[in-house]
C-alpha cells in the first residue's frame, strides 16, 4: 500500500503532539505494510528508515525554516534573501508544491494531517483522482477555547470534510464536534485514537536538571508540573487560579510551567495576582533532558486543557514516572482510566483533587502504578491496522 503522507512537522522541528503522532503513526503504519512517501512544507535532514521524507519547496527558494507550528516561516531563496512567509502564504505554497512532487510519484491513498495540509491534499486527489483521508489531530474549535476561531481555518477545514473520501478523528470527542460544527454525517467518520511509541522516550538518568527542585522536595516540598503550549486551549488560566487555592492548604509546593506561547506574559501576572509567583517557575519551551526531567521531579502532571483532542503529555507523564490529571474535555479520558480527572473550568475541585494527591503519597503511587500498567499495553499497532483497513476500503486494488 503506497501512501503519500502530507504532514505539517516532525520532530525534532515539531511545536507539539502533531509531530509526534505523524512520527509513532508513520512507523506502526510502515510495520502493517504502508510505503509511505511524507511530505514536509520546511527543509529537513532527518533520515528515517521506514519512510521517505520529501520537502516541498518552491523552486527559487534554497531552504524553508520553520519556528512554531502556527507562526510565519523564513525563506531563504537561492540568491540569498531572506523572506517571511504568512502561515497561509505557506499553505498555498505549499500546496503548489505538492502538486509538483506528485508528479513523479505513484501512490494509492493521500492521507493529511490537519487543516494545514487539507489544501495540498486536496490538489493532490483533484490531480490524481486517489481517495483523500482526512486526519484530525484538532478543528478550529479546539485551538480557539471552544469559541468560533478564524472563518478562514474553518473554510478550510469545512472544504476539505466535505471533499474528503474519508475523515479520521481522534478521539469520539472529536468525531462529535465535526459533526457539530461542519454538520458531516457521522458515519463518514472514524475514530481511531492516539497512542504512544515507547521506543522513542529516551530514558532518564541519575542527574536531573531541576536540582533546586530537587533539593527542595527533600526539605517537604512538592512540585505541579504542566508541559504544553502556552495558549488558549490548553487551560493554564484555570489551573493558576486553582494554583493559588492549592497555596492555601498546601503552602510548600511548586508549579512548574513548561513551554511557551502568546499567553506567557499574561500568564505571569496572572501567578502574581494569585500570591504565588514565587512559587510558579516559567522554564520556557524545552526538549530533550529538560523536558524528560520536568515530568520525572513532579509529584503530579496536570493537564487543565480547555478543549484537548487527545493528549499525549499524561501518557509521557506518566511513562517517566508520574501520575495524571486530566480535563474531562479531553481526547486522553477516553483511553486513560487511572488518572484524576476534572472538569477545566471547576478550578476548586481541580485544587481539591491535587492537595489530597499531593498529602497522600501512597494514593500517588497507587495511582502511578495502576496508569502505568495501562501505559504498558498501549501501541500504534491497533491505529495502525484500522488505517490500513481503511486505506484498503477505498481503494480499487484487492488484497488479501
């Protein structure tokens, strides 16, 4: 089954969970038997072995770099000059792009990730006639804090619903909110939820990065960490204000905050009307040891998000040691059962549940333990083997 994969990131040069999941899916799908040709809107060294990675560049542009996945892209074109690109200049350049490469390419399925591809994916099933899987990791919706977002985005996104052969969501809650919103018929809709591939989470070493943190949590302190993006969606406003109640009743604890995004600034005031910017530590976007060793020096991981259509950052919480809460408008409540789990905007029972996790050690590392065993068992492979067998749906080869 050969499959062109249009994706907007990968890591490394990933601002989030979308990269990660084009990664994990890419590597399981390659293992059911997919020929996978991924193509990039950015330049890219990475080598993988179970893929081919192709960067669609206009032809007087020398390399592309990206920043964060919603932001302008700086091109560097073959005399030298450099130019910033809107991010839907880039999706129409993009989309010119792909056109080309397909050219000389075959392949029996076109599968895209997000509105971002959805223009490219589109010029791609016009020019080849191939069926159009649409892949949602998240709709407008989500990105805005459940409010309307941009008509543009949902322009994009309703088109490309109603064009593709085949809409995938990830999570029944997603596949909800397209029926909502776009008025598609649900049975044009399949959910296949995310999962985590336990090969790529480097393991920790002895030598955390937080030592202060560290140091601290031997003097009877706690630490409340969140990894994300700083934005609308994912809630943080909440879980500040429930910050400041935890304060109350539990004086020596920590919040760490990792990650960056336009709510950064207003994040920081926010901490210290709370009465607790001394204890609210901003590290600002991380990968790597960093990253890893935020989630290892917590007592707890709190993901407060807003409107999530899944949520990978519990699963990794919990893969380095931690246990989860998570809002109950999230993709993740679908798959995870041992977590603490409440509603984004019940900021007093979001504190409530983490003070007695945080005074009753042997419910964390029940609760740890249990997460963990689920954790254990997932993998792409089932993800993996429903895309095949819709690959196959919709398309004229048999197999057998």
């Amino acid at each position: 089954m050969k499959v062109l994969m249009l994706g907007w990131e990968l890591p490394p040069h990933n601002s989030g969970g979308l990269g990660v999941a084009c990664l994990q899916l890419s590597k399981a799908l390659a293992k059911s038997g997919a020929d996978i040709d991924f193509i990039l809107p950015y330049s890219s060294d990475e080598k993988y072995e179970f893929m081919r990675v192709t960067s669609a560049q206009p032809k007087n542009v020398k390399s592309i770099f990206k920043s964060q996945a919603y932001d302008s892209y700086k091109y560097i074109l073959q005399d030298g000059k450099e130019v910033s690109v809107s991010i839907a200049d880039q999706q129409q350049a993009y989309e010119i792009a792909v056109g080309e490469i397909i050219k000389g390419k075959e392949f029996d399925v076109i599968h895209a990730h997000d509105w971002l591809t959805f223009r490219a994916g589109l010029r791609a099933k016009q020019q080849t006639g191939k069926p159009l899987i649409a892949h949602v990791h998240s709709i407008e919706r989500d990105r805005a804090g459940g409010k309307h977002g941009n008509p543009l985005v949902r322009e994009i996104e309703y088109t490309g619903f109603m064009m593709a052969d085949r809409i995938i969501a990830v999570s029944g809650r997603v596949k909800k909110m397209i029926a909502e919103d776009y008025s598609i018929p649900e049975d044009k809709i399949e959910v296949v939820h995310n999962s985590i591939d336990q090969s790529f989470l480097e393991p920790l070493d002895t030598n955390n990065a937080y030592k202060y943190l560290e140091y601290m949590k031997g003097q009877g302190w706690s630490v409340v960490v969140n990894i994300g993006r700083l934005t609308i969606q994912k809630g943080l406003p909440h879980f500040l204000r429930a910050a400041g109640e935890v304060a109350k009743f539990a004086p020596k604890t920590f919040f760490l905050i990792v990650g960056d995004g336009e709510q950064r600034d207003e994040l920081i005031e926010l901490a210290a009307e709370q009465g607790i910017a001394d204890r609210v530590i901003f590290t600002g976007f991380q990968r790597g040891k960093n990253w890893r060793d935020a989630y290892s020096v917590a007592d707890l991981f709190v993901m407060p998000s807003v409107s999530e259509p899944f949520g990978l950052t519990p699963l990794e919480a919990v893969a380095y040691g931690t246990p989860a809460m998570i809002s109950k408008q999230s993709g993740i409540s679908e798959v995870l059962q041992n977590c603490l789990k409440v509603d984004y905007w019940d900021e007093h029972e979001m504190a409530n549940q983490i003070v007695g996790l945080l005074q009753n050690s042997s419910l964390r590392d029940e609760l740890h333990q249990n997460a963990y065993r689920e954790y254990e068992r997932m993998s792409w492979s089932k993800a993996a083997n429903q895309l095949m067998d819709i690959y196959r749906s919709h398309t004229e080869k048999v197999f057998a």
